[in-house]
C-alpha cells in the first residue's frame, strides 16, 4: 500500500513537472508581458508546497528546478537550489499559519517569484 | 509530528540542497564535455524543438500584444502631436503677422531716412486702431494722441506693403485733425474736405490736390496750358502751412481737358493703400519750420470723428 501510494506520488510529480516543462516551452516564455514571463516551474513548487508540505515541496522544487535549469539553459542545480528553499520555506509556512487567509496565499504565490527578481 | 519524521524531513531537505550545490558547482567547474553538461544538452536537444514550434504558435499572440501596445502608444503620440500642432499652428499664425509688421516697419523707417523733411522734424509711429465706416468720410483712428506729443493739423505719412521696395507704397497719409490724450484722428488726403497742395515733378504744375465721394483723388487747378504727361509723381508743394514740401502724394493716371474748363482735370492714384494701411507715421513738425512759419489752424472734424 505505502509502495503504490510513493509510485502514485512519483507518477504525479513526474507529470507535474513534464506539465509545467512543455507548457512553459510552448507558449509560457514566448509570451511576455511587460518584459516579465510567468515561471510555471516555480507556480507548481508553490502549489505542491502548499498543498504537500515542505518535504514535498522541497522534493518537487528540486526536480522542477533541474527542468527549468535544462528548459532555460542555465547553471544546473541554480534554480533546484532556489527552488527546494522555497518549497521548503513555503511547506512550513503554511503548516504554521495555514493557507485559508487571501493575504497568506497572496503572499506564497506572489513573494517567491518576486523575490529571485 | 514525531521527531523521527521531522528529522527525517530536514534531511532529505539538507541533502537536496547539497545535490543542488554540488551540481551548481560541477556545472560551473566541469569541461564542456562533462557528462553534466552532455546530459543538459541531450535533455535541450529534446526540448528546443518543443521551443521552435512554441514560439511558432505564440508568435501571434506575441504580436497581437504587440500590436496593440504599438497602437495604444500611437494613439498616445498622435494626440500629443495634434495639441503640437495646433500650439505650433498658433506660432505660425502669430509669427507671420510679426513678420508683416517688421516689414512695414522698415517700409516706414525707409520713408523717414529717404524723404526729405524740414529740419528738426521727429516722427512718431502710432498704430490704426479703427477706420471711418463709410465712403463718404475718410479717416483713421490712430493710438496716439497729445500724451504723445500729437497736435491738430500735424502731417501724417505711412507706408503700405502692397508695392515693394520702390519710392511707391510709402507717401502722405493726411493730417490730424482730432486729437485726445490718448488717440487722434487723422482725415486721408482722400476725404472730400481734405486738401493739399501739391506740384508734379517733370512740369512743375501746381495744383490742389483733394478727394472725392468716389474715393478718388483728383489734382485741381492746373492750368490748362501746362503740359502734364502721365506716370509723374505728384509731390507736396510745401504751401498751405500745414504740409512740408517734397512728400510724395501719388502718381498722375489720367489728365483730361474740358472746353469750358479753365484747369485741366487730372486723376492721381495714391502711393499709399489705405485700404490696407495699420501703422502710419506722424511729423512733428516744428512750427517755425513749416512754410510760413505759423501756427496751423485747426479743421472742421470728419464726419463720423470724435473730438
């Protein structure tokens, strides 16, 4: 049971992070606007944080890291860097405060994006 | 939740941060060749061309945006440039009645540098402000008047543009006949109660020269056996004690002959347009340096004329 619900668990990450890498290519980085293009990688680390906690926010923020460093062509293991912290930080962010309030979620799904900037 | 499980937890968390700095550093330190780097690339080749025909398919909606940028700021910058052109039509408007004004400026000062006047004699520009309404009076409201130094019966001369450079287009006006602190009156030697004598240069013909109900000017009382031909310039004689002599009035158009006439019937066209005339130049003659040398009596007002 614990072995199916880990596959289950690696199935959907897998898929998350293959979602958010073909979305992105596609259509995501081409369009800009105001000189700013939305980072799906990071949207998923947060959403995953938020929902599983900061150990899956973290394990997810490192595989996505690792495809947007591939899907950007940057330094690999940078953006699997910045993006465990944030996993991490947000996982137990919202284990504390919880994600009911607007401004919390306002708050996790708009500071980690504007802070790498 | 247990202390197993959290520690469990900042493990897995510590470790993942290690994998990610020791790729970063391999990735910095590694050779181009690296397998690193040969992974990075296999995963890139797989992906660029997901990238060629996303950008394919974006491209539209990366121009529509675009577009309606380019729009949006070229309806911006079309408006900034109507209010431009509206101020800058103003300007133009503006500079080009400046550029009149100077030109029958020069015209006037032209006419004060050439002309030959009885010594001692100032001059002041003063500007038309209003003119008599209808044909049967002519007369300009000027915006000087005794404040000024202006005094009934003072000779007033002006320049008109319609003619260029030559002597024609600048000559005698008329005379003040009304005069307030302020503004004054001046009758046009084309008024019916105006009049002024007058010679023509070539045949020394003397005559007077006055107006008329049709607006015209007309030389009288030139003997008929005097020889006058056409196109002379007829001057101020310098008799009459009110207008120096030498300012030029007009030119002979026509010379006709009556039998029962005794003085030929000559036509002068005046060298000022007063049609058009808005700036004029009064003589401030001294009285002892006009002909006679005697104070000039004072006019019966235009019709139409303040006091």
């Amino acid at each position: 049971m614990m072995e199916r619900a880990r596959l289950v668990a690696i199935v959907r990450v897998a898929a998350l992070v293959a979602i958010a890498a073909v979305l992105q290519t596609l259509v995501i980085s081409q369009v800009t606007i105001l000189g700013i293009s939305v980072d799906l990688f990071l949207i998923f680390t947060v959403i995953v944080a938020l929902s599983w906690g900061p150990l899956g926010g973290a394990v997810f923020g490192f595989v996505a890291g690792m495809a947007a460093d591939i899907a950007y062509f940057g330094p690999l293991g940078m953006r699997a860097f910045v993006y465990v912290v944030t996993g991490y930080s947000l996982g137990l962010l919202a284990g504390r405060f919880g994600a009911r309030s607007l401004w919390m979620v306002l708050f996790y799904t708009l500071g980690p994006p504007l802070s790498p900037r | 939740m247990s202390p197993v499980k959290s520690a469990w937890r900042r493990g897995i968390f510590v470790l993942l941060i290690i994998a990610s700095l020791a790729l970063l550093t391999v990735s910095f330190r590694e050779a181009e060749a690296g397998p690193v780097h040969d992974v990075r690339h296999a995963f890139g080749s797989l992906l660029s061309p997901l990238q060629e025909f996303g950008a394919r398919v974006a491209e539209p909606f990366q121009d529509g945006y675009e577009w309606f940028k380019s729009v949006w700021s070229a309806k911006k910058k079309a408006e900034q440039l109507e209010e431009q052109l509206d101020v800058l039509q103003g300007e133009v408007v503006r500079l080009e009645e400046q550029a009149e004004e100077n030109e029958r400026l020069k015209a006037l000062l032209k006419l004060r540098d050439e002309g030959t006047y009885p010594e001692g004699a100032e001059f002041e520009v003063a500007q038309v402000i209003g003119k008599s309404p209808s044909q049967w009076e002519a007369w300009v409201r000027i915006n000087k008047g005794s404040d000024d130094g202006l005094r009934v019966n003072q000779p007033v001369v002006g320049a008109t543009p319609t003619v260029g450079e030559s002597a024609v287009g600048k000559g005698l006006v008329g005379k003040i006949v009304t005069v307030d602190a302020s503004t004054a009156v001046v009758q046009l030697i084309t008024d019916t109660q105006s009049a002024v004598a007058g010679k023509i240069q070539g045949s020394r013909a003397e005559g007077i020269v006055h107006g008329s109900l049709q607006g015209r000017l007309l030389m009288d009382y030139v003997d008929r056996d005097l020889a006058v031909d056409t196109k002379r310039v007829v001057v101020t004689s310098g008799y009459g004690e009110l207008y120096p002599a030498d300012i030029p009035i007009g030119l002979v158009v026509s010379v006709g002959e009556e039998t029962i006439n005794m003085f030929k019937n000559i036509e002068v066209q005046p060298f000022v347009d007063f049609r058009v005339l808005e700036e004029v130049m009064v003589l401030l003659v001294p009285e002892n340096a006009l002909p006679g040398g005697t104070t000039a009596t004072t006019l019966a007002t235009p019709a139409g004329a303040t006091q």
